[in-house]
C-alpha cells in the first residue's frame, strides 16, 4: 500500500504526514509514505486545495488536515 502526502510541504502537509504515520503503525500495515510537492502533479490528480491524501493513487481527501483516527478508518 502506498498512502501519498499532496502538499508544498507546509505545517498542514507535515502534520497530515505525522497522522499518517501515526495510524499506519498504530493498525500495524505495511505501507509506504509518499510525499509529492510537485504542484503540476498534485493538479494532475485533480487536487486543488492542500493538503490531500491518497491511498494507492486514489485521492481520498483534500483541502483538511485529517485525524489518526480518520486516516485509520480510510486503511482498514
């Protein structure tokens, strides 16, 4: 599993990538993190608002700064 960070890298995108973390070792998953701060890109995958997260290529939020809680329920 591949959970990607859209973002500039800004405190938002970075605290997103914590909670991020924080659920993949808390469920115990192998996933790999991915930032992407290449703005061409991050529009390519129809994101507009920062920060976003998608699972496996597939955007599942935008524009929020998600939970621990929120992201474990998107993974499991």
């Amino acid at each position: 599993m591949v959970i990607q960070i859209l973002g500039s890298g800004c405190p938002n995108c970075r605290r997103l990538e914590g909670n991020a973390r924080e659920a993949i070792n808390n469920l115990g998953i192998d996933a790999n993190i991915v930032k992407i701060q290449d703005m061409d890109a991050i529009m390519d995958m129809g994101v507009m608002i920062t920060p976003g997260l998608a699972i496996d290529g597939v955007v599942k939020k935008t524009g929020k700064v998600l939970s621990v809680g929120e992201i474990e329920e998107m993974l499991s």
